[in-house]
C-alpha cells in the first residue's frame, strides 16, 4: 500500500520497503527518498507551528478527526480486498469474507469480554460501549433507543464505514462486515 501511494504521490520516488514488514519488529523499515525540493531550512513551518497549537488547544477535536481517518482508512482497505475476492471468487469469496469477518468479530467479542473481566467490570451495555475496541462515542452518531444492563437498541445516524462504503458506489460490502 505505502509503496503504491507514495509512487502515486510523486512517480519519481524511490521507495524500499523490508520484505518481512511486521510493525513492532526489530526488522520493519522502510525507506522513501523524492528528488531534492526545497531546501529544509527555507520551507515555511508556521502552518505546521499552527496546526500543533491548534491540536493542544483543541485536543478533543482533533482526536476525532484523526480517529475518523483512521476508520475510514480501514474501511477502504476492507472494501477494496472484499471487492478483489468477490470479484475473483464470486460466492466462494463472499463466504470467505463472511467467515473470515466472522472470526474476527469473535476475537474481539473475545477480546473485550477478557478486559472487562480483568478490569472487574460487570458485562453490562454501559461497561461494554465504554471499552469497545472502536471509538463509538467520538465518531459514530448513535441514538440510543433503549439502554438497560442487558439491552442496548440504537439508531445509527452516521458510521464512516457506510459513509465510505456509499461513496464507492458497493452496497454489497457493508452487510458482510
């Protein structure tokens, strides 16, 4: 991904990537170089000061838009791998994404359930939207309906993986996730 979209930014980059890129290794590096621009000492960095002024002014804010970046970021990648296997595989590949999004959901209904025990925190909505692996409360827009320890019955009014999904025109992926 990183080599596509830095070649796409500038044709003329150079761009090694390790070929066992695990992130967290002691091995993962990568390396791009562009042709020489400006100089470093003669680029205005009072828009980079500013920016950084605004994140510690406004940290909240800014929290949320890059979080909502991130999700939709991931949201891509799920739609453009979805759309490949499909595409290849018809309905041999949407059952391997079913399955594999299947996985995935028990591992982190797994996954959360061993925090909230560990955090000895009883299994309730509120504890479960308070530690949900997505950031729920900072970029969805819910409507909560309904809201005991054992109910929960919301109206989504905005999810970024929709809002993605939409724009690129394939209401078939969004129900497989």
């Amino acid at each position: 991904i990183h080599q596509e979209l830095w070649m796409a930014y500038d044709s003329s980059m150079v761009v090694e990537i390790h070929e066992n890129l695990h992130k967290g290794d002691d091995q993962c590096w990568f390396k791009c170089r562009m042709e020489p621009g400006i100089p470093d000492e003669k680029i205005d960095k009072t828009v980079y000061q500013q920016l950084q002024q605004k994140i510690v002014d406004q940290p909240l804010e800014y929290t949320r838009l890059y979080i909502t970046r991130d999700t939709k970021l991931n949201s891509i990648l799920y739609y453009f791998l979805t759309d490949a296997i499909v595409t290849r595989f018809g309905d041999d590949g949407r059952r391997i994404v079913r399955n594999a999004v299947r996985e995935i959901g028990r591992r982190r209904g797994t996954e959360l359930r061993q925090k909230l025990m560990r955090s000895n925190l009883d299994s309730n909505w509120g504890n479960i939207l308070e530690n949900f692996d997505l950031a729920i409360k900072y970029v969805w827009n819910l409507q909560v309906l309904n809201q005991t320890s054992s109910t929960l019955e919301a109206r989504v009014h905005y999810c970024p993986f929709a809002e993605v999904w939409n724009e690129l025109n394939n209401k078939e992926v969004g129900p497989m996730f």
